[in-house]
C-alpha cells in the first residue's frame, strides 16, 4: 500500500479577497492545507493554538504592517523558526531587504506567477527542512513523535499506538505545559462527528501512559482542568492528580 504524502499546513495573510481566494485554490490543489486570514492580527492569535508549517504574508495589510507582524513572529521563541514567504506589490529593494531583515526566508512581488509562487514554496518547505526534520520532533531525549509516518519511538523502537492515541499526543505536543481540557482533545480527535463521553479521553489517556512505559508520566492530569505534556521528567506539579 502506498504511503500517503503528508502536506503542509499554510496560513494565508491577504487582505484582498480575490488573491487570497486564488492562493487558497493553488496551495489547496497542490495538496497543502491553507488557513485564510484577511489580517494580520487574528492570524497571530491563532498562532497560539496552531502552529503551521509555512506563512504566505502579504507586506501591506490593514491592521499591521507585513514587516511588523513578521519581526512579531520571528521574535517568539516558539515561533521563530516558522518561514514567511512574503507577497507584495512593492517592488522597491529596500523593502525586500528589510523583509529579509526582519526575518523573511523569501519574497515574491505581485503580480505574480503561480507555479512560481508555488515553487517558492516548495523551496522554502525544503529549505526548512520540513519534510525530514520539522515533521519528527523530539518530546525529551529518547522520545521522539514523527508526523511523517504517525509513529511514536522510545529509544528508536517503534511504540505501538493506535491512531487516537497519537492524535492525543499530537494535540498535547503543539503546546507543551499548556492545559487542554477533555472537550478541547474530543474535538481534536472527532469534532461533532461522534458522540462521546468525557471519560473516553481518560481511558485513552491511561492506555497511552501504559505503553510510553518510562515516559507516562510527561503526560500529566491537571486535576479539574484537563491533561498537559510535559518536557522535563521532574517531580509533578502540586496540582497534578
């Protein structure tokens, strides 16, 4: 059976809709999944829940400025290594070399071609090493997950999940610390398309924690609120159950 391919995820900053429907259209049909943002800051607060692979920015937007949302994202230590693609209609080199500046992996002017745009990037996913490095991300030493393939490993042994039980570890790890309550992972794993209890995320929980063996407890119960990952393999935290 032929392993399916897995795309990346492109956020689109663009504040005319025709563009941003024609980038949403040619990234979507080269297989990428898209989010579309007509400004720049409720692109930046999805940014806290969502971490995509690539950013399409465009320079001139009507909340902030392409430059200033770019030095914004590269200045965030949990976002900096994030590429930006920026899209503009200035030409001027100064401000190319200012998005450079401020942190831009590539520029492309409008009007512009789209299997140009489109081989931009593709450059710039590989220049980033998304496809090979960007897709494994180690938890702690000796655990790692790899997006590539949907496979968890421990010690480079390959841990035998299901698929629910990778999706919760995938949710947990966008935002390690951060407290996830039982609704938030149900409609991670099904959205409105199942109807199940709250408890169906603890038995998951405590099957994932039986087969992580030395590295269940990185996945820790905050009681009243919800299930974290952690990255260090200290001592709980007083609230953890």
């Amino acid at each position: 059976m032929e392993e399916k391919k897995v795309n990346a995820s492109v956020f689109i900053v663009e504040d005319d809709e025709d563009i941003l429907g024609l980038l949403q259209l040619k990234l979507e049909g080269a297989g990428h999944r898209t989010r579309c943002f007509l400004r720049a800051r409720p692109m930046l607060e999805q940014l806290r829940d969502e971490t995509p692979d690539l950013i399409v920015l465009d320079l001139m937007l009507p909340d902030m400025d392409g430059l200033e949302a770019c030095r914004v994202i590269k200045s965030d230590p949990d976002w900096k290594r994030i590429p930006i693609l920026m899209l503009t209609a200035r030409a001027d080199i100064e401000d190319r070399v200012r998005g450079l500046e401020y942190g831009a992996d590539d520029y492309v002017t409008k009007p512009f071609d789209t299997k140009e745009l489109l081989a931009r990037v593709k450059a710039v996913l590989r220049r980033s090493g998304w496809e090979s490095t960007r897709n494994v991300l180690t938890i702690v030493p000796g655990f790692r997950l790899d997006f590539n393939t949907y496979e968890a490993y421990i010690h480079d042994k390959r841990v035998d999940l299901t698929l629910t039980e990778f999706k919760i570890l995938q949710l947990l790890s966008k935002r390690p610390g951060w407290v996830y309550n039982r609704n938030q992972i149900l409609d991670h794993l099904w959205g409105t398309d199942k109807i199940v209890i709250e408890r169906t995320v603890d038995v998951h929980i405590r099957n994932l924690r039986e087969k992580l063996g030395e590295f269940a407890e990185l996945i820790r119960n905050v009681r009243g609120l919800g299930y974290k990952l952690s990255t260090t393999r200290d001592a709980k935290d007083e609230n953890d159950a």
